[in-house]
C-alpha cells in the first residue's frame, strides 16, 4: 500500500497558483517579495487566489526579512485581516536576538489565528537550540507543521539532521509534520521517504524561468510524478 506526499508549492499571484494546482500541488505557500525570503501579501492577493483555486492555502506573516518578529501590532493587524478575509492556514515563526523562540511575539499572533492550523517556517534552521524550539512550541494551538531543510545552508548541508528529525516523529515536541523545503532536490526524496518524511515543499524547483517567471505546471507535475511513484513504499 502507498501512501501520497504531501507537495507544497510557493506561489506569489493567482497565475503561479492556478499553474501550481494544476501541477498536482496539494497545498500553496502564499508569499510576496522572494528577494526578502517570502513576506506576506497583500489581502487582496490572498482573495484573488482562494477565489481562483480549490486546494488549501497557508499565508505567510512575516514583514521584513530576517527572522525577528519586528513590528508585533503591525503583525498582529496583518493576521486579523487575513482571517477577516477567510485565510484559516498560516506560515510564521520569529527568533530574538539569541536565536531562541520569540514566544511573545508568536502567541500574539496566534491570538489572531483561533486555533488555525500554521507552519512554523524555517527560522528552525537558523535556532540556538533545534530540540529546545520544538519542545518550548510545543504546546501552541494549531502547530502541526515545521518546514525545514536541516539546517542554514539547505537540505544538503541539513540532511543527516532531517532524517534524525523524521526518526523522532511521535517524541514530545516532535508530533508537527515534517516540512522538507530550502534546495531540496528529488535526487533528496527517496532517502527522505524511506526514513517517513512525508511532505515536501518547492520554490524554484517549480519555475524554470527562476523566480522572474512564473511556477510551470509542467514543472510541478513532475515533482507529482515522482513522489507518487508505485517504487516509493510507504514508511
């Protein structure tokens, strides 16, 4: 028996959604401004998008680059909106000066979020203390997801500690879903898949164009492929 992958896809505007839906995405990570690592958009992008596809969205709340919280009420402004506007799936998470988790900043958020489901982004790999975070979020409302590559450098440099991660699923603070994103490539998956990763998220890989044009259908297709593939038990 198989079971299928999760493929979470980044997309900035309704062409990269519907491309990326048709592709076989799952579920969309909604950001704006790349050049900053993905900020969030503007609510009327939001709209335009769960107007113009079906599959689930995850809306990023983050408003400068880096990994500090910043202006807390500014964020806190953003996440009412977005709920206002029917966004029920988030993407955040903020570090202090110390790489420690910034509690304050984040449960002031999620005063905003009423238990909705988030992802806790990849401020993980720039942590003092991977094992610590997760268990200090733990117990948060709506953390089910971290997206991850392992480490600051990507799923290359990162790989050893994702699958250590994966072996951990079930552990306290490791119950959330295991994310693998930041220069994943496929030749990564099957490794990934053997140790139970189960879900997988791409940026560029889905625009060959690179992030000046727009997400290919064509392009996630083959990631669904792969991942369906019939020669991938399940873990």
């Amino acid at each position: 028996m198989s079971k299928r992958a999760v493929l979470e896809v980044i997309a900035l505007d309704v062409e990269d959604a519907v491309a990326a839906e048709a592709g076989g995405a799952d579920r969309l990570e909604l950001v704006t401004d790349m050049a900053a690592d993905g900020l969030t958009p503007p609510v009327e992008v939001f709209a335009g998008i769960r107007a113009a596809v079906g599959i689930p969205l995850r809306v990023m709340l983050r408003l400068a680059d880096g990994f500090a919280a910043g202006d807390v009420r500014a964020l806190v402004r953003a996440a009412r909106d977005l709920r206002a506007a029917g966004a029920d799936e988030f993407v955040l998470g903020f570090l202090d000066q110390a790489g420690e988790p910034d509690l304050a900043a984040v449960e002031s958020v999620l005063g905003e979020l009423d238990g909705c489901r988030w992802t806790f982004h990849r401020a993980i790999d720039r942590a003092a203390d991977r094992d610590a975070l997760r268990k200090r979020l733990s117990d948060l409302p709506g953390l089910d997801t971290y997206l991850t590559a392992g480490a600051a450098g990507g799923v290359d440099e990162g790989l050893r500690t994702l699958l250590a991660e994966a072996g951990r699923r079930g552990e306290p603070g490791y119950e959330a879903q295991l994310l693998v994103g930041g220069g994943l490539r496929l030749g990564h998956v099957p490794v990934l898949w053997a140790a139970g990763v189960d879900a997988f998220h791409i940026g560029g890989a889905a625009r060959p164009g690179g992030w000046a044009g727009a997400v290919s259908a064509e392009a996630v297709g083959v990631w669904r492929a792969a991942l369906d593939a019939s020669s991938w038990p399940a873990p």
